[in-house]
C-alpha cells in the first residue's frame, strides 16, 4: 500500500521560473569570445550557434555556478579551464542579475497552481536549487495575485504572499561538497521539512538532478519543458509530464505520482479481464526491423493457430463421446 508523501521538494529553473539562466551562461561566454578570450576562440568548438538552450540543459543545468561554468568550457573545448572557469561564472552572475533586475524571467503558471495545490493537500514544500540566484526569483512572484487572477481559494493565501514565503523550508544556493547528480541537496531538504526521504517526491527538469533524486531514494517527476521526455525518462523520473497540469492531484494525495485519469483507466482494465481474441498489428514500416517483425508474426500465428486447434480437437473428442452415448442409448 502506498504512504502518504511527507514532502516536496521543488528545482526553481526550469521548474517554477522560466529564468535567464540560461541567455544568461551564453551572453557571457559570447562576450569573452569576442573580447578578452578572442585569441583562444579558433582552438574551440565554440560558437554563438551551436552554444543553444538544449545544450545548456544537457550539459549545465542543475549545477553550482562553477561547476556549469567549467562543464560548458569543456563542452566547447576550451583550453585552461582552470584558469577561466571563475572569469565565466562572475561574468555569466552579472548578466543573470542584469536580467533579473530587468524582470526577463516568467514563472510556468503549471507549477504555480501544482505547487498551491500540493500545499493544499497539507503537504509542506522545498525549495532545492543549486543556484544563489533562487531567491532572486521568488521573492518577486506574488501568489495573492495570481490566485485570484485563476480563482483559486486556498486558506494559506493572504495579500503580499510571495512564493518565497511559500516555501516551508529553503535551501537554495547552499554550498554543498557535492553537487547534483549527488542527492546531497535533496536529503538536507528533506531533513528540514521532518520528513523521511522516501515519503518525498521532488519535481525536476534536468537529467543530473532526477538522478539525484533517485539516488536519495525519492520519488521524481521529469518536466520535460523542452521535449526531453527521453532523456527524463532513461534518468529515471517515476512520472514524466509537459505540464504539472496532468499530475493527478488525488494520486498525490494518496502516496502515488500518476497522470489525471490514469487511476480510472487502470480500474477499467482489471474490470474488463484478459481479452478472448488477440492480434498482432503493426504501424509503419521499418525495414531494418523487418526479420524481428516476421518472427513475432510467425510466432504469434504458431500460438493461435496451436489454440485453435486445441480448440478444435476437443470440440471433435466431445462430438464422439456423444455419438457413442447416444449409440448406447438407442
């Protein structure tokens, strides 16, 4: 039987806050390029093109400041990485701060109403970013207004209510020895909310981080915002979604992570017992998996042909058994 979740814990980047994070790690890297590092730049793979959002999400999200700035200066080749990776990441802190000064980020309205909603259920909430710019962010969302924008009634919601103060516990932008995929971060969350680490889930957009949270032996969903659903998936997530809107709020309430309707059709399926009639179909082609095709087809026609003619030599014995009882009978 599933327990009911003591917590969750939530990323802000990618999560909550669609940030300048990541315009932010590109227009500093442009920058040096172009000015101070442009004697280096031809012995790199480096170029504003092949520098896109997918990139940053693969290679840095989720990581302390240093550590993405030396994971995206390996990723391009370039030399002296010991060197210039503390250049990169002050440099990428001033156009983060820049932009968010500027107001350039936008909180995913999805999380917002999955984050209240959870927060209705009586389950207390975590904040877990490795970024010091987390604050930044949510101390200027203010939830009165946006629930009243969506009509949402909650107890908790009293004028000026910002998602910082939202938040049961916060540790974003801690220094911490190990960085995600280490579950480090996660643990210490879930710790200050009293919370046993298995009765927790956390809510994560990047591979390293739903990695972390498997390795704390936590529940995960995957937002895949940016159509990584695979990747999400192969990290681990129990639950991968676009949108926190499909999460079912009632399987969060009872231990479990599940898509909206999912409960019933499961129901659907147990009611309904094993089918009578069988077939194997197929949709497209696929010339290279051709041989596999024709196996499983030949296999699956051997066992209702075999079926069939069970079906067939019983029916054919109990006919004789009958003509003899009536043989008898006359």
């Amino acid at each position: 039987m599933p327990v009911e979740f003591q917590g969750g814990i939530f990323d802000v980047d990618g999560v909550l806050v669609d940030s300048p994070h990541g315009r932010a790690w590109r227009e500093a890297l442009k920058e040096l390029m172009d000015g101070d590092w442009r004697d280096i730049r031809n012995r790199t793979s480096y170029s504003p093109e092949r520098f896109t959002q997918a990139v940053y999400q693969q290679v840095m999200a989720g990581m302390p400041r240093l550590a993405g700035a030396r994971a995206a200066l390996e990723y391009f080749g370039v030399p002296d990485v010991d060197r210039r990776t503390g250049q990169y990441a002050a440099a990428k802190q001033e156009h983060v701060v820049k932009l968010i000064e500027m107001g350039q980020f936008v909180a995913f309205a999805d999380a917002l109403r999955f984050i209240l909603a959870v927060k209705g259920l009586g389950i207390p909430v975590a904040a877990a970013s490795s970024s010091k710019n987390a604050k930044l962010f949510l101390r200027q969302i203010r939830l009165d207004t946006f629930a009243a924008e969506q009509r949402l009634a909650y107890r908790f919601i009293h004028p000026g209510l910002t998602l910082l103060e939202l938040f049961d516990a916060d540790i974003s932008g801690r220094d911490f020895p190990r960085g995600k995929p280490d579950p480090l971060i996660f643990l210490t969350a879930a710790d200050e909310l009293g919370a046993t680490p298995g009765r927790c889930f956390v809510v994560e957009d990047a591979m390293s981080g739903v990695q972390a949270t498997k390795a704390g032996g936590m529940a995960a969903i995957g937002v895949a915002r940016l159509g990584d659903e695979e990747p999400l998936a192969k990290a681990g997530a129990d639950l991968v979604v676009t949108t926190l809107d499909v999460v079912s709020m009632q399987a969060v309430a009872g231990g479990l992570l599940e898509r909206r309707g999912a409960s019933t059709e499961r129901r659907r399926r147990q009611q309904e017992g094993p089918p009578s009639v069988w077939s194997l179909a197929y949709e497209g082609v696929n010339l290279g998996r051709q041989g596999l095709r024709e196996s499983l087809w030949a296999l699956g026609n051997g066992c209702a042909v075999a079926v069939n003619a069970a079906e067939v030599a019983i029916r054919s014995r109990v006919d004789r058994v009958a003509r003899r009882g009536g043989e008898t009978s006359a």
